[in-house]
C-alpha cells in the first residue's frame, strides 16, 4: 500500500478516536503516515493510537477541544517539541452522536451553537493554528470531512446539515487562500456511514432507504472514505484544490 507515497509524512487527524475519524487514522498509518490522533477523548484517541502501533505503524495520542483556539494548544505544543514539518491536517472532528431528529423551531439554542462552534469553527481553528507547520513542509494538504448530507438538505437536524454546508464553503474559500502558500485544501463528504453515532440514531426502515438510495447496495462503512483522504492528503493530489469528493456509493452524483 505504498503507492500513496505517505511514507516519512506526518499529519493529524482531529476526532480520530473513534468512527471515521479512527478508520481515516489507521489507513493513513497502514501506508506509511506517522499519525497524530488528536481528539477530546483521550482514551479513544489512545485506543487508535494503540491499534496503530499494533498494526507496526507509528501514532501518538493528544486531547484536542477543537471548539476554541485555546483547546489547540496542546497539539501545537506537541508538534514543536516534535519538530519537523507537518504535510497533512485531516479536519474530522465533529458533534454528531447525540442529536436528534428535531423540528428547526425546536432546536435549542445552546445545541445549536455547540455544533456550529465543533463542526465549523473547530476546522478554522485547527487550520490557522497549524497553518505554520503545514506550509513548513513545502506541500501541505487539508482535508475537512463535510457531509453527502449537505446535498441532501436532510429536514430534522438542520444545525447539523448547516455546519456541513459551511464546511463545503469554507474549503473553497481556504483554497483560494491558501494555494499560494502551496496547500492544498480539499473536502470528503460520506454519505450515511455505519457507525455506533449513526446506528444509534436511526430505525431499522431508515437504515434500508439510505442503501435503497445508492448505486452500490450496502451499508458504508467508515473504511470506505480512508482511500479518498490518503489521495487527497497526498502528492498524487497535489494540483487538486477547492473540490469536494462525495463517497456514499452513488446516492449523489455531479
């Protein structure tokens, strides 16, 4: 799995510790990255951390609140004492797990900035803070994870589909911010992915229209979007930049 050219890179990947972001982690490891899982639960990012090592891969662990600058300092502390260039920032973290299918007018209001502050301002805090580490590397790369969702226009969870459509946004607008320092910013939008956060919030009849939907008839797995990152958080990609790569078997296409 050497083909992706990641050996000698280091990068982070933010909510790391479990779901998608644990699969991105360990894919990226398993072809040569050396991977920083960065999550607010140091215990799951230590678990992936621990897998990694296990696979033969190179990994450490860190907590990482991305909802305010300040929750970043332990991750910035880590890579200069660290040192070396960072190549790679995979924008994972996110709220999820726990919401519910809720009426727009029903929202709470607390509920609704904590998922704008984790899902939108949490990849603008990540991103400018390790901003001097990627363009460090001559040819650094940003991943923000979006959603299929924000295509959709899904009703019931419109805070959480606004924060992905904003992540969409955002990765344009970084992309033409940043290519003249030579980084890449790119997005990966999964479709409905069968984690513990999705299956918990889902009934069995919904979970048959989201595979009725796709092309490819079965659940998605978070393995399936570590291919689409790897290449994005590579050379291969290296004059790809503003674009968001749908990976939910075919329910949308462009």
């Amino acid at each position: 799995m050497g083909d992706l050219r990641l050996a000698g890179r280091t990068g982070v990947v933010t909510g790391g510790g479990r779901g998608i972001g644990a699969a991105i982690a360990t894919f990226l490891a398993d072809v040569g990255a050396h991977v920083i899982v960065a999550d607010i639960d140091l215990e799951t990012a230590t678990r992936t951390a621990d897998t990694i090592r296990s696979r033969g891969g190179a990994a450490e662990a860190v907590r990482v609140d991305v909802g305010s600058s300040a929750g970043i300092d332990p991750l910035v502390e880590h890579l200069d004492v660290a040192g070396g260039p960072l190549h790679f920032l995979v924008n994972n973290a996110a709220i999820y797990a726990g919401l519910k299918h809720t009426p727009l007018e029903d929202i709470d209001e607390q509920e609704w900035d904590s998922v704008q502050r984790v899902n939108v301002a949490g990849v603008w805090n990540c991103s400018k803070r390790l901003l001097p580490a990627l363009a460090a590397s001559g040819h650094g790369h940003i991943v923000n994870i979006a959603s299929a969702i924000a295509f959709r226009g899904s009703p019931m969870l419109l805070h959480y589909v606004t924060s992905k459509a904003a992540v969409v946004g955002m990765t344009k607008a970084m992309a033409r911010e940043l290519g003249g320092r030579n980084i890449t910013v790119n997005a990966v939008a999964p479709g409905f992915t069968w984690s513990d956060a999705s299956l918990e919030m889902s009934t069995d009849e919904q979970l048959a229209a989201q595979i009725a939907r796709r092309s490819i008839k079965r659940a998605q797995q978070p393995e399936d979007v570590t291919g689409a990152v790897a290449f994005l958080c590579s050379d291969l990609a290296a004059y790809i930049t503003g674009q968001t790569l749908v990976v939910d078997g075919g329910s949308h296409m462009n």
